[in-house]
C-alpha cells in the first residue's frame, strides 16, 4: 500500500512537472551562418568549434533555463563560403526549416539587402562580427563581441607612444567589406598619430601574387607595415614576402592567426613585436578581475586539446556572444528576439568579454547596438602573443570621433551613405 502510494505520487509528480515543461528538457537551436571554407575559413571554422565547446559546456549543466522550462542547445551551421547566394540559401533554411532563435554570422558580404529583409521580416534576432554591417533598418542585428575596425585604432595608438619616432607607413587590404572599413579606420589612427601614409594599395580578393604589392609598399621606404584587416592566407604571403625583402621595420595588422607557422617560415626576430588585436586565450591578462569571460585559461586548453592548431582571432568570440545571450534568455525568460534584445541592451551597459561595455554606435552605425568598451592591444614577444595593454575605444572616440567619421565618409562607408546606395541600386533594378 505504501509503495502504491508512493508510485501514485511520483507518477502525479511527473504529470504535474510535465504540464510545467520541468520533466524533459526540449531543444533550443542557433543558427551558425559564416565561411566554413574558403579564404575566410580561419575566421569561422575555429569560432563553430568554440561554440560547440561552450553548447557541450552548457547542456552537461542542464541548459538553458527559459522560466520554468529547460532546454538543451544545438547548434546547426550553414556553410556560406562567403557567398552572397548561399548566405541568402543559409538563412532561409535556418529560419523555415530548423527553427532557429538566433543566428551568429560574421556578416560582411554575408549580411545582404536580400538577408537583411528575411531577417527583419522575420524579426530574428542576428549577431555578427561586423558592426559595419549595423544599421537602423536592421533593429534586431547586433556586434556584441567585437566592433571591427574600430578596435584597429588601439594598435597604433599603443605603438605611436611606446615608439614616437616611427613616422611612415605603408598599407594593403582585400578589396571587400572586411578591408574597406578597416582602411578608413587606420586612415584615421594614422593621421591621429601623426604618421605618413606614403603608400597604400588595395587588392582583388583573388590576388595570388603578394610579392608586387610588398615591392610596391617597400618602395618608399616606411617605418610600418600595415596589414589592415587582410585574411589569414594573405597576412601569411605578405609577411612572408616583407621577410625574403629584409624589411626591418615594425609589422601592424588587426589580427596575426597562426602565427606560429609564419615565426618557423621567417624568423622569431622578424616577428618579434608584430603588434595586433586578439590574445591567446591563456595570457595572464585574462585573468584580471574585469574579464568577464569564465576560465579563459582552461577553454583555451580545452580548445587546444580539442581542435590542436586552430587557434585563431574569432575561437573565443561567438562563445562570448552566446553567453551573452544565454544570460538575457534567462532574465527575460523567453527566448523571443525582442524581449531578449532588451534584456541583452538594459541599463545600456553590457558584459563584454574584456570587460564592462556600453551599447553604442548610433553616431557611426546609425543605431546603438555595438557593445563597446576596452580593447587589448597585443604583440608577439619571444615567440608568444602577450597582451600589453586594454586599451579604451570609446576614450580614443571621443576624441577623435570627426576625424573618423571623415575618413569613412570619404570612402562612403556611413550609414547612410550605404543606405542611399541601396535605394539607388533598388531603384536602379526597378528601371525597365
């Protein structure tokens, strides 16, 4: 009788605890859209692996709590190979056939008219990697980890004042949505530094030879070299070409993956003091009190052990940005796009991952939805990335915003100099 009793209430348990959604946990999916092949192959593949370690990580914990209800994540990528078409094609099945509540991108040439329009008709809710991409007609579009190429500025800034005398630099970027914004941006840095850009050179992405346009930057002779935002293949040829023409200046670029490899094909003094961006993972800087990114050091070992040589500058940045929007699923207790978009942006300040940030942008995007705040500033030293300072973005903004904002509207790269863009091309189409 007891133990009747007690399977009856067990059994009343479970009901009520089903009727609840407290039983058994259902599956809450993210969408991953980004280059898994092709030239921007390093700038997506090692960030996918990250967020499988943070889904794994988040699912033996229970989940993700959404009220009374628990769900375990999955992630679906979607393979763009940074093509318009295919971003387009990714999108759609993510949104009608998976049933995704958000979507992490790096954007670019990824984030189209076409793919703004699916997204805003369907209100979903889109991370990406490029705060270039934001605008006020894409509300729930957002650049929570990083805010390419503003960031770019805290490089030179850093090596203006460790090394004054450098007064002239030569410059190269692909000739895409990730090279444009970063070239307006060292523009700006330069010219705030006081430096001469003496050359300047901007290259087809289907470039295969790097030696011409090192020649071409060497020419004049400059104390830098600056790699802009260039991919990793290209960062590596054009490092490469600087070393076999015994260029013996001072190397800058936004990021320097694998930078391993290139310290074995040239040599650890060419790279000593190569300044860049994004730290590895297990710098002891991670691990000062305003990092908000739990246990740098141990998911960067995991990474390592996991995905061994595939490190790179975006392993770490969609984690962050899916925590982030874990923590605003829990607060607002719903995974709906514009109730965890609120939570994400209330109190207009933000954990981001080097720190507490604000949510900005609308002088430059047109719409507050960049999470920004310090930045480090890292250089390779014996053979190591090592962060030598954080360096604060909206501090250098502050002071210099016109003469940013100059150089993107000298490149059509504001806002609304994009928008006008788009209603000509449309209209354009329009036209019998």
């Amino acid at each position: 009788m007891a133990a009747r009793s007690k399977s009856s209430l067990a059994s009343a348990l479970s009901i009520a605890m089903a009727d609840h959604g407290l039983g058994s946990p259902t599956v809450l999916k993210v969408g991953f859209l980004a280059p898994l092949t092709g030239k921007l192959k390093s700038w997506a593949e090692p960030g996918l692996n990250g967020s499988l370690i943070w889904r794994d990580r988040v699912n033996a914990a229970g989940g993700i709590k959404v009220g009374m209800r628990r769900f375990m994540v999955d992630l679906i990528p979607f393979d763009s190979n940074f093509q318009p078409d295919l971003a387009l094609a990714g999108v759609k099945k993510l949104i009608n056939e998976d049933g995704v509540k958000f979507i992490l991108m790096v954007g670019g040439n990824d984030f189209t008219d076409e793919v703004r329009n699916l997204v805003n008709k369907h209100r979903m809710l889109v991370a990406t990697l490029l705060p270039s991409d934001l605008t006020p007609d894409a509300p729930t579009l957002v650049a929570p980890s990083e805010v390419h190429p503003i960031y770019n500025v805290t490089g030179v800034d850093w090596l203006h004042r460790q090394e004054p005398g450098l007064k002239t630099v030569a410059m190269c970027a692909q000739d895409d949505l990730h090279g444009l914004p970063s070239i307006a941006t060292y523009r700006a840095a330069f010219e705030v530094a006081g430096w001469d850009l003496v050359a300047e050179h901007l290259f087809p992405i289907e470039t295969t030879d790097f030696g011409a346009i090192v020649d071409k930057l060497m020419a004049k002779n400059p104390d830098v070299l600056c790699w802009d935002t260039v991919y990793e293949p290209f960062l590596h040829a054009l490092t490469k070409e600087a070393f076999k023409r015994g260029f013996k200046g001072r190397m800058i670029s936004c990021t320097c993956d694998n930078y391993g490899d290139l310290i074995a094909h040239t040599s650890p003094e060419f790279m000593e003091g190569f300044v860049f961006q994004f730290p590895d993972f297990d710098d002891p800087r991670l691990n000062d009190s305003q990092i908000n990114f739990e246990n740098p050091n141990e998911f960067y070992a995991e990474f390592c052990a996991r995905y061994p040589g595939t490190w790179s500058a975006v392993s770490w940045e969609y984690v962050s940005t899916l925590e982030l929007w874990k923590n605003a699923v829990q607060r607002a207790r719903t995974f709906e796009p514009f109730s965890v978009l609120s939570m994400m942006k209330f109190g207009g300040v933000g954990h981001h991952a080097f720190g507490e940030a604000v949510w900005w942008g609308r002088e430059l995007f047109g719409i507050d939805n960049a999470l920004v705040g310090d930045w480090p500033v890292v250089t390779i030293e014996d053979g190591r990335a090592r962060i030598q300072e954080f360096s604060s973005i909206v501090r250098w903004w502050s002071k210099n915003k016109a003469v940013l904002i100059r150089h993107m509207r000298n490149m059509n790269l504001m806002w609304d100099q994009r928008e006008e863009a788009q209603v000509a091309s449309a209209l354009a189409h329009e036209r019998p």
